[in-house]
C-alpha cells in the first residue's frame, strides 16, 4: 500500500498515512484539538538505478560501458608527447 503525506493547513503538523491508490483520501487533521484541513504533500519518488544501460551508470560519467572511466583529454596528450619523444609515430 502506498505512503502519502499530509500537512494541516491550520496546525501545520504532518502526517503520514498508508491507504489504498483509490481509497478516498482523508479530509481533516488527525490531532484531536484540531480540524484543519489536510493537503497532500507532494515528493519526488525514490527511483534507484541498478545494472547496465542506464544514461547515469554508462553515459553519465564517462563510464564507456567496461567500469572503467574514459581516459581524460589531458593524459591523452600527454600520452601523445610521450610518444613523439620516444620516436613513434
């Protein structure tokens, strides 16, 4: 069942209650001393990315698809000098 979150507009106290997707939703605060009326508080969802094929685990950082990160374009001219002054093309 999900979890959702509610704040009283007139105590300002946040709940969190667990109730069916289509279930009617609660009207006012759960404290006994008030009844305000409750909102719901909106939240980006958690959302974790695992495995292979991901823009965030592949792309995001470099990552070429091996685990390892991609050479940066300082050690490949570095690389390059070294070469020219070891006599490689």
């Amino acid at each position: 069942m999900p979890t959702y979150d509610y704040r009283c507009e007139k105590c300002g106290q946040v709940f969190e209650m667990s109730h069916a997707f289509d279930a009617k939703a609660p009207d006012t605060c759960c404290d006994e001393n008030c009844d305000g009326t409750l909102r719901r508080i909106f939240s980006p969802p958690t959302i974790i990315f695992k495995g292979s094929g991901w823009h965030v685990n592949d792309y995001g950082r470099g990552n070429n698809g091996t685990g390892k990160r991609s050479p940066s374009p300082e050690s490949k001219v570095e690389k390059a000098k070294e070469k020219i002054e070891a006599g490689g093309d």
